[in-house]
C-alpha cells in the first residue's frame, strides 16, 4: 500500500516527487528545502529551522512526531555550518535522537544551503 502525504503547511514539491509517501507504516519524506529563506539571505540557523519545521508539518500530516523518526539525511552546501546546523537540529531531538549521515554536496536544488529527508515509522 502507497499513501502520498501532502500538507499545504509545507512546501509543494518542486519536481516531479511527493512530499512525502506512507508504505506500510513507514513515511518516507523527501529532502525538504527552505528556498525562500535561502534567496533571501538568511542565516544557516533560519534556513535549518525552516527545512525541520517543513519536516514537523509533514510528519503532523501522517499523525507522527520527530519521535517516530527513525533515520535522517542531511545534505549540505558547506561542511563549515555542520555545529550550527547540528544546534538546531538537535532542538528537534533532544532524546535518542534517529541514525543520520551528513553529507557536502556541490550544490543543492534551489541554491539552499541545507536540505534534509528522513524516515519515519509508526
Ligand atoms: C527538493 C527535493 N527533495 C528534490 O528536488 O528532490
């Protein structure tokens, strides 16, 4: 079974993907990007709480919380914002926080600076 999540109280995607996509109890949810935050010069903080409050909306659309996380990627324009990066990202995990990579890619969609999926189970 193949349920697609959609909230308007996160971005629409901005290719030919979903949201995010409930199979058997497990919610994947596509690499979220905060665009608007990142044209407009924000901080790495600003643009990071934006991409998990993007991800809070969608896993709130499946009924979950970040405690149903259970792994995480984040994908970055510059490994130098991985501590700043980490400081927000934390608030969102403060217990048993999900597996995660980190990873520097030369770019990101958009031009953002920070982009992040994960995956959630019930
Ligand atoms: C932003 C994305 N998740 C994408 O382009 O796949």
């Amino acid at each position: 079974m193949k349920q697609i999540i959609f909230t308007e109280k996160a971005p629409a995607a901005i290719g030919p993907y979903s949201q995010a996509v409930l199979s058997n109890g497990t919610l994947y949810i596509s690499g979220q990007i905060a665009f608007a935050l990142a044209e407009s010069g924000a901080s790495i903080q600003e643009e990071t709480r934006q991409v998990m409050e993007n991800l809070k909306a969608i896993l709130e659309a499946a009924n979950m919380t970040f405690e149903n996380v259970v792994k995480a990627s984040i994908f970055v324009k510059d490994m130098n914002n991985f501590a700043a990066i980490n400081a927000v990202y934390g608030e969102y995990f403060s217990e048993n926080p999900p597996a995660r990579e980190t990873v520097e890619v030369a770019r990101l969609p958009k031009d953002v600076n920070v982009e992040i999926s994960c995956i959630a189970v019930i």
